[in-house]
C-alpha cells in the first residue's frame, strides 16, 4: 500500500487536473491500493481490481439498505442538503437490489437495441445541422454549438421534454453533478439543492400533464407501467429522470470536446481519421479511453474486504479511478499513446456489472454521428484558441473548445 501523500495525486492541483495520467502511473506503480486521507477513501488504480470490484456484491453504491448513517459509522448529510439527497438516492445508478433491479427493467424498455436503433436517423440528422450551423458561421464553440446540444435534445426528445422547456436543463444538471466532485463545497451544495428543487418541481409538473395526456415519450411509458402495476413511486419517477438526463449528456459532452482536443494533439491520428472515416467506431472508444470522461467511480464497503493483502473494513468507501484502469499498460499496448485502430480496447468508461451504463449504445450513436457529420461537413476543422480546463477531477471537461471551420 502506498502512501498517497508522497505521491502526485492532487485531484484540487491545476497540473494535476490538467493531465492526471504521470500521476495515476505512479500510484499503479506503488501498489494496488491506496489510503487519501484527504476524501477518506481507499483509491484503486489498476484494471482488474476496478472491474472485479465493479462486479463484487460485497460493495455497493448505498448502504442504506441494509444499514442506517450510524450503524454504518457516518454522518447524515446536513438537513439543509436534503432536496438534493432525495432526488439523488432514488435515481437508480445510487440503489441497490432489489429497487434497482425493479426501476433498471423498467427503464430499459426504452433501451432496447432496437428502440435506440429507431433514433439514429433523428440523432444524425440533428447532428448535421447543428455542424451545417457551425460551418455556416466560420466556426465558434464546439463545446456549446455541438457537444452539449445534441445529446441534451436526445435524452429530452426521449423523456418527451418540450422544446421550449429545455433550456435550464443543462444548468441544472451542471448544478446537481457539482456534488459528484471531492468534498463539494457549500456553494456547490446551495445550487445543487436549488437546481435539484427546481428540476423536481418542473418534472412534477409534466407528470401531472402526462397523466392527463400520455404521449410516446419515456415519462409516458413509466406512468403507463406504474399503473399496470410495475411500481414505480412519484419520486422514483422524478429521480429517474434526472438521472437520464444527467447521464444520458453529461459524458457526451465531455467525452466530445475531450476527444477533439486530443485529436487537435495528435495530428497524425486526425489526419488519419480524415482519410478513413471507417475510423469512426474504434476511434470514439479509443478516444473515451484516452481521456475519460468520468475519472472516478465510488463505492460503500458493505462488507469487508482485501486488496493485496490490505484489508478494508465495512463502512470504508472505496474510489475505483476510471482514468487510471484505461492506461493501465498490464491491459492497453502503450496506454499512453493515442491509437485510433486500436483493436483490443477494454476500457471501463462505461462502468460495468449492474451500474453498467444503460445509455451506452446511444451515447455511442450520438458520439460517432457528431464526429462523422465534422469530418464531413468541417473537413477542415481547426483549434482556434487554446481551451481552458474545467476545474473538476471527478467529471472531466473543457470549459470550451474553440474552433475555426
């Protein structure tokens, strides 16, 4: 076990954040496990470790299932937090059997294989014209004329979202996902509860009109099966929704404007990719691993465990780091390097066991469909001005990308 303060994990340093990768390679050289006393975690940054673990029962996203704050050794959020908690901990990414299990069955009806396929004209046909827009102008901000767009239009087209409703929902999931960083600040809290009040307000609202006046839409579907007797609570409902929309763009986004601006840096791979637009599916799953959208994935300690000969008690939270296992170089042929025709490519940007990402195929339509319409239509795309880092380690972003087209 290493001892983290001797190392260069520093997820609040700006050189960290800015390449967090020198960083992870030491930690995988140190050990297996790891204690940061900072976040009062065990952080894990090998890739058989963090996918065992992923799949290992013994771990859970809640433990209140099973235990209340004080069996479990900590301490309930702050009341004045609640808001958030609420809409937090019923979405089914933070529940556990046997809710998840009822929720996640109902949610991936709207899932299917199939059901996605039907989007993939709507997807790439927006796509299309938000790049047909940009061209139109020269250019502008790949993160907010494309990146964010798209996948916020899909996941609302979806949940049967108006147009005309949907511009505070990108706010608001930028307010709610700040609690998902390291030891969020109170500012951080005040909008997440804000933004949390305000999104469970509006979706009450369109539940109620749904009710009254079912659609083909997500939000639809659910009421319709509450009622035939797959039960689903008001709040489930709410959480549910949030959730989508949070993760159906959030690592969209990101894995987006991330994956541009490695392209911008690795000439010879876009140069590559603009010969041979075949690239286009090896290239969005190397590009999610090169530099992964979310970097972290925590946790509870349900019941005890041991890595390499560490033991870590139940009540312990463990932080599996996404960034690391997808350059673990006992996994990816020179991890470091960006390959586009990279065929053996395992990487875990999705997550996997029972929290494995439901939207995975289409945040992989809607990924290839914006990077094959910027080959197409901005053959010649270019960085016009260097971008500038968010100041987040947990969801990893760009506070833009400026480009020439």
């Amino acid at each position: 076990m290493g001892a983290v303060s001797d190392l260069a994990f520093d997820p609040w340093d700006p050189a960290f954040l800015a390449d967090p990768y020198p960083a992870y390679a030491e930690l995988r050289a140190k050990g297996r496990v790891h204690y940061f006393e900072p976040t009062d975690q065990w952080l894990v940054p090998h890739h058989a470790d963090v996918s065992a673990l992923l799949r290992d029962r013994r771990l859970g996203r809640t433990y209140q299932h099973r235990f209340t704050h004080e069996d479990f050794g900590r301490t309930a959020p702050p009341a004045e937090h609640e808001p958030f908690h609420t809409l937090n901990d019923h979405g089914m990414l933070d529940l556990e059997p046997p809710d998840h299990t009822r929720i996640r069955r109902l949610v991936s009806k709207a899932f299917t294989p199939r059901t996605v396929e039907r989007l993939r004209p709507y997807v790439t046909g927006l796509a299309g014209a938000l790049v047909d827009r940009l061209v139109a102008r020269g250019g502008g901000d790949l993160l907010t004329d494309v990146a964010e767009p798209l996948p916020v239009a899909v996941i609302a087209e979806m949940l049967g979202i108006p147009e005309s409703d949907r511009a505070p929902l990108r706010p608001w999931s930028a307010d709610i996902c700040g609690m998902y960083e390291l030891n969020p600040g109170e500012d951080t809290a005040r909008r997440a509860v804000q933004a949390s009040v305000e999104f469970s307000e509006y979706l009450l609202r369109l539940i109620d009109e749904r009710r009254k006046q079912p659609g083909e839409d997500l939000i639809s579907g659910l009421i319709a099966a509450h009622d035939e007797g797959d039960r689903l609570t008001e709040q489930e409902m709410i959480s549910t929704c949030v959730l989508l929309l949070n993760a159906g763009h959030e690592a969209t986004v990101n894995a987006t404007v991330n994956g541009w601006w490695a392209l911008f840096r690795n000439p010879a791979q876009l140069a590559a990719l603009r010969a041979d637009h075949s690239l286009v599916p090896s290239a969005v799953e190397e590009l999610m691993r090169y530099d992964t959208p979310l970097q972290l994935f925590e946790r509870w300690v349900l019941d005890e465990i041991e890595i390499d000969g560490t033991t870590i008690p139940r009540g312990a939270e463990i932080a599996m780091l996404f960034g690391s296992a997808n350059h673990d170089p006992e996994v990816f042929r020179e991890p470091e390097e960006l390959d586009l025709t990279r065929a053996d490519n395992p990487h875990i940007s999705f997550s996997a066991g029972i929290h494995y990402c439901i939207g995975a195929p289409l945040a992989r339509i809607e990924l290839a469909a914006s990077m094959t319409a910027l080959l197409e239509k901005a053959p010649g795309l270019s960085l016009a001005a260097e971008p500038e880092r968010k100041p987040n380690f947990v969801i990893r972003g760009l506070d833009g990308l400026r480009v020439s087209a």
